[in-house]
C-alpha cells in the first residue's frame, strides 16, 4: 500500500456486527465478567449498533455489577423473556451453564431470537464441552466464539480444531 504525505491511514477497530450470538467460555476467575463489563464500557467503538437496552441474566450477584452503569440486572433466567426486549437488545447470561444448558429456551434464543427478536447475546460458561442436552446447539449457533484458557484441559480448543478443519 501506497501514503503519500497528503493522504492520512485510518484503520477501524473490527466491531461485533448486529445480531450476533456469542460463546464465551473459560474456567472460573479467568476474567469472562471483566471481559464483558469493559465491552459495555466501550460499546459505542465495539458494536456495529449500539445496544439500546442491556440486560444481564445471572446465577449468582457480584459487586462487579455495582460498577456496570445502564444495564438491567436479572437473577436466574426467566421463562419467558418478552418483557425484556427493546429495540435493540443484548442479553447476557452470566454464569448460569448449568441452567441454560439443558433449556430449549435458551436454544430458541440461540437458533430463532437472535434475528427474529432483534437480539445479541453472550453466553459466559465454563466449559465448552459441557453435557447439557441443549448445550451442543447453543455452540454450534454461536456467531463469535470467545474461549479463554483452561490450564487445567488444553485439549478443548485442539477438539475444536479438528471439529472446523477434520481433514487437518
């Protein structure tokens, strides 16, 4: 590429495009909820459309969320999430694996929501391979696929790789 003195480079930070479904997993303590919590804090340079109505479904509360401006705070996971929705949603299911990954529902959110309901989600969980019945469809509709570390299984993300490339 070619700049000459007159011309100025500007090179965009890549931005979560709307209606997305993400897979966010890694061990406990590995930083998933930071993580998050700092993408809300720059949501207007990390989202193609900027969430217009944030909530976090949760198991368990952590002062973190004290510190998390703008966001509706939601323990367990409803049944229904209609009263939830806005425009332009993002949903984000904090550590309730356990849950979510034997509720159709949350499938439904994964497979129909996101682009039916005008909806983003993250899914934080710990463990990619988890046995949920519904937890292998969650994944395999995931749009962006955030795994963190494991020290203690590195093998999860070479599974991974030989389920995108099984001739490598």
């Amino acid at each position: 590429m070619n700049i000459d003195s007159h011309q100025s480079f500007v090179m965009e930070f890549p931005k979560l495009q709307h209606l997305f479904t993400m897979d966010m997993e890694g061990p406990t303590k590995c930083g998933k909820t930071y993580f998050v919590r700092d993408l809300l804090h720059y949501k207007r340079e990390m989202f193609s459309a900027v969430p217009d109505k944030i909530v976090w479904f949760y198991g368990i509360h952590q002062p973190l969320y004290d510190n998390i401006p703008e966001v509706t705070f939601v323990e367990g996971l409803p049944l229904k999430f209609q009263e939830y929705l806005g425009k332009h949603n993002l949903f984000i299911i904090d550590d309730l694996m356990s849950h979510g990954a034997d509720q159709k529902l949350l499938t439904d959110l994964f497979t129909i929501g996101s682009h039916h309901l005008n909806l983003r989600i993250i899914f934080i969980a710990q463990n990619f391979f988890h046995k949920g019945k519904e937890m292998r469809e969650i994944t395999l509709n995931a749009h962006y696929l955030f795994l963190c570390k494991n020290r203690r299984d590195l093998t999860q993300v070479t599974h991974l790789g030989k389920q995108h490339f099984p001739r490598h």
